[in-house]
C-alpha cells in the first residue's frame, strides 16, 4: 500500500467532501480516501505505487476542485 496526501482547495461543506471522495475512489487503484473540510485536505490509499498523484489531481479537478500534493 501506498499513501499520497492532497491538499483540496474549493470546498465549502459536505456535499463538496462527498464529491471529491468519489472522485478519488473512481481512480483505479484507490482503496480508500479520506478527505477532511476542516484542514481541505486528503489522505489515500493505494493498492501499490502505480496510481500516480497527477491521477488523483486529474479526478479532483475533473470535479470542480483544485489538488496539490501536500508537502
């Protein structure tokens, strides 16, 4: 397993929370996803290292919403 940590910009309540975890749970690869509103943050978890994080931005972005990798 591997794990990346997003920073998610754009979300201002639960539903947004709901939109970016299902976009993150359509990579394939993803395991699990858990974003927090309060710090506008993500943590994933991958099967192996082959899901790369411009995957992941890619999806959040797709949704409305802008993603980094956080340092």
């Amino acid at each position: 397993m591997a794990t990346v940590n997003l920073t998610i910009g754009g979300m201002s309540c639960d539903m947004c929370v709901g939109h970016v975890t299902r976009a993150l749970l359509s990579v394939e690869g993803v395991v699990a996803a858990k974003v927090d509103l309060a710090s506008a943050s993500a943590v994933v978890e991958t099967k192996d290292d082959h899901v790369s994080g411009k995957q992941l931005i890619d999806a959040v972005i797709e949704e409305g919403y802008d993603a980094k990798i956080a340092n």
